[in-house]
C-alpha cells in the first residue's frame, strides 16, 4: 500500500483562490492548530510580494504578524514560503538584497521550504536561485507549470523536465495553475515527465476551474506522484484546490494509504465557513465543466475584474468578446502560460482592444514592457508575433520606456533612505510595498480578535467591549437579553 502524503494549500493559494487574499491575521489564527494537527507534509503559508502588498494597502495590517505569529502557531508541520527570492512577484525595484534579507528572516522563524519556478518554464538562471535558496537556508520545491497551446506539446513539457531535473531540485512539482489538465491527459502526459526526472520525487498541484481537479489529482497518484495538494472546505473547489476530504477518500477507496487525519481538521472548516458567511466570502464549490475555459484560459478569479472593468466602461454585455479577444491576444504574445503577472497583462489589453474598437490602438506600460522582454527574456520574444510587437513598440511612450530603467536601490540607499534605526522587518515591508508601508510599520502586534464559530456569543461580548466605536448596545431573544453601556469614569454602569 503505498502512502501518499498531503500538502495544505488553505489559508496560501486556497483564500487567493477564492477570497481574493482578503483572509486577515486573525481568521487564519484560530484554525492553525487544526491544520497543524492534521498530518500534513507541510503547509503552504505565505506568498511574497503581492500578498504583503494586499495587507499593506487592502487589509491595513502588518504582515509581519501573519509570519511571526502563524510560524509560532504551526508546532508540528512544515510551513512553506512560495515565491522566488526576487522577480516580478516580488516588485521590479526591490534589490536582491531585500528578497535574501526576507528569505533569511523566514527562516529564523522556522519557514523552511519553498516552492518556486519561472512563468516561461525558463530554467536556464533557476540553478542560482536554487544555490541563493539553498544558502539562506531554505529548501525550494520547483514547478512545471501546464499550459493548452500549440507550444506545448509533449515535447516541450518532457525537453523542460530534463532541464530541471538536471539541477537535481529536492522535490519536482506538476502545477496545473489554470486547472486544465483533463484525466486523460494526466494520464498521457505525466508518466513520460516522470520517467526523464530520475528518483526526483513529485508533487501535483491542480486547479479545480474545469471540475476536473479532483480526478486529476488521482490520475498524478497513479502515475507515481507521491505529494498531493489539497484545501479544506470551504476553501477548495471552484478556482482552488481539491477537497482534502474527497481526495483522501478516493484515494483510500483506490488502496493508497492516504496520511492525513481528515477528522482533526474538520473545526479549522468549520471556522472557514463562520468566517465565509460573516465576511460575505465566497463558499468553493465544485465548478461543472466549461470548454470554453481552453479558449480564453482565464483564471476564475480574473473574470470578475474583467466584468468590473468593463462595468466602468459601460460596456459589462461585452464580456464574451473580451474572452474571445483574451485567447486572440494570448496567440499574439507567444502562448504565455496563464499565470500572474502574465494573464493580467494578456486580459487586461484584451479588454482595451474591445472596448477601444481597434487591436493595440491603445496599450498599457505592461504591454510594452512585455514587448520589450521584461517579462520572460528571450524564450517571450522569441514566441511572440513579430508584427504586433512592432505595432506595441512604434509609439513614444514605448520608446520612453525602453530607456534603460535605473538600478534599484541598494540595501544600503534603502537604509539611508528610511533610517538606520529601521529594523530589518520594517525596512523589508517599506522596500516591497513602497511608502504606503509607513502608516503599517511598527505596528506589529495582538492582532484583532474576530468572532469565530467557537462559543461566538463569549466572543461577541469581547469584541463590543474592546471597540471604541459605541457607547450602548442592546441585544434580546425570546429568552435571552443582553445591555451593555459604556462610561466615562469607573462608576458607570457596564
């Protein structure tokens, strides 16, 4: 019987999936010590860049308190940073300094493995990330990513394995980012990937936009993939990762030994869901199978931006032609694989070209930049539409940009810049987020305690008594009353 070992992608890829990285310190804090007592290989914790940037600007919080006070709480499973050291998911004018000083600082809180890899499946320059990775501390896991196109063929997929498998990585991942993978082509695809990668051992991360995730993840399990990973309701399915539920079962019924105790993480699902329902968040569900997911490749959560800038356009009932136009412009760029920053940069022109009424008339900064190689080197412009780079690169702006782009700062500008006294969790915030990280920083702490699904009325009574916001709340049922009064001195009533 062989044993098949999960993955935890809840509280990382599951709430970007579906809650739009809108999942605060403390909703991910009381359902830690269920995860953490699941069994899991490991956890996917936290992403770069982009995430901090959505604590910063969006939540109005301290990241430093997710990191510091998460990694306190994970006791038993190996928690995972995802991301690159630098690169555009960290910010194109953050200096490698500032990503080792993140990555070193990590793993001073016990964060000790990564999972990493290229947009372009380019792993010419991935041996020295590995070595910088490696050096720090941290031990990265790197993709393969899946794309539909006719770039990627069976060729390309066993070529690019063969490369990675020749830096001799700890682990290998198969990334399904887009969720297109079918069973069949699992089937197909997986086990000739396999066989060029040596003894490397696989993981297999699927999305679940087709419906087809779950089938996927049994089909990588069968062609010898021994890391799987999951979420827990309510925040798998749909655009996220399969059930941990569903997928243990299966597995099980399939005679694999699924290690994972789907028991003791059931409270941390159901605190999800209070949370879900509180907040207005979405609940996964299983999406039904859509073909015309191949043509556009849009990611699910991307749709809804898409339908909201075309709101502001006054032209949200052209949605379909924005999709249509989404795969047109995919073609022009070269095929990227769907994956952010890339599909925000192919569906965001899409929805220029509609809405302007002529292709490329009008272009956005990330356009030109993508033109001009900044977003995937050679391998991007070598595949992209020579006639339609031209058509981006002839205008002012364009030649604007292709100006060489100053340095970024150097650890030590940034020092001058900000402070000495600065300390390093501060100063590595202000460089990835910018000035907006001024009102945040030094602000690390306690976070707000937030009413859970965990005795919610000693909760409640809590919360209102910490609030400033209100002297007098009144709350009655049938057979229940509650006064509570706030004063200005002692002998106040309260």
């Amino acid at each position: 019987m062989r044993q098949i070992k999960f993955v935890d992608t809840t509280i990382r890829d599951g709430q970007a999936s579906l809650w739009a990285m809108n999942m605060r310190t403390a909703h991910m804090l009381p359902a830690m010590p269920y995860l953490d007592a699941a069994g899991f290989d490991s956890m996917e914790f936290i992403a770069t860049g982009s995430r901090m940037k959505k604590f910063v600007r969006h939540l109005k919080e301290n990241p430093w308190d997710w990191i510091k006070q998460g990694a306190a709480a994970a006791r038993h499973t190996p928690l995972r940073w995802h991301g690159p050291i630098d690169g555009p998911s960290m910010s194109g004018r953050v200096p490698p300094e500032v990503g080792e000083l993140l990555i070193s600082k990590a793993v001073e809180l016990g964060i000790r493995y990564t999972r990493t890899g290229n947009n372009w499946n380019d792993f010419s320059a991935m041996g020295s990330q590995l070595e910088r990775f490696e050096r720090l501390g941290m031990t990265p896991i790197i993709n393969v990513m899946y794309s539909v196109s006719p770039r990627h063929t069976d060729d390309y997929f066993v070529t690019k394995t063969k490369e990675v498998a020749a830096l001799k990585p700890y682990r290998l991942c198969f990334k399904d980012v887009g969720g297109l993978l079918t069973p069949d082509r699992t089937r197909e695809l997986l086990p000739k990937m396999m066989a060029v990668a040596g003894d490397i051992p696989w993981e297999f991360h699927g999305h679940c936009n087709n419906g087809l995730g779950p089938l996927n993840a049994i089909e990588a399990v069968r062609a010898g993939a021994e890391y799987v990973h999951t979420a827990v309701p309510p925040l798998a399915n749909a655009n996220s990762q399969p059930s941990v539920y569903n997928v243990a079962r299966n597995l099980r019924e399939l005679g694999f030994d699924a290690a994972v105790d789907e028991e003791a993480v059931r409270p941390a699902g159901a605190h999800f869901e209070f949370v879900a329902k509180r907040e207005g968040f979405q609940l996964g569900t299983p999406y039904e199978y859509d073909e015309r997911l191949y043509r556009h490749q849009i990611p699910g959560g991307m749709i809804s931006n898409l339908q909201y800038q075309l709101r502001l356009a006054g032209v949200e009932d052209r949605l379909e032609e924005v999709l249509e136009e989404t795969a047109r412009v995919r073609a022009d760029f070269g095929y990227p694989i769907m994956v952010t920053p890339l599909s925000q940069f192919v569906g965001s022109q899409a929805a220029i070209n509609v809405i302007v009424g002529e292709r490329y008339r009008q272009v956005t900064d990330k356009t030109i930049e993508y033109a001009l190689g900044r977003h995937g080197g050679d391998e991007a412009l070598n595949a992209m539409d020579p006639d339609v780079r031209d058509k981006i690169l002839d205008r002012s702006r364009a030649r604007e940009l292709a100006k060489e782009p100053e340095p970024p700062p150097t650890l030590a500008d940034l020092r001058a810049r900000y402070g000495h006294d600065v300390c390093d969790e501060d100063l590595i915030l202000m460089a990835i987020v910018g000035d907006d990280a001024v009102d945040v920083v030094g602000s690390a702490s306690e976070p707000r305690r937030y009413v859970t699904s965990d005795r919610p009325l000693v909760q409640l009574v809590r919360e209102l008594a910490e609030r400033g916001s209100h002297r007098f709340v009144s709350i009655r049922r049938e057979d229940f009353s509650l006064t509570m009064r706030k004063g200005a001195d002692r002998g106040t009533d309260s």
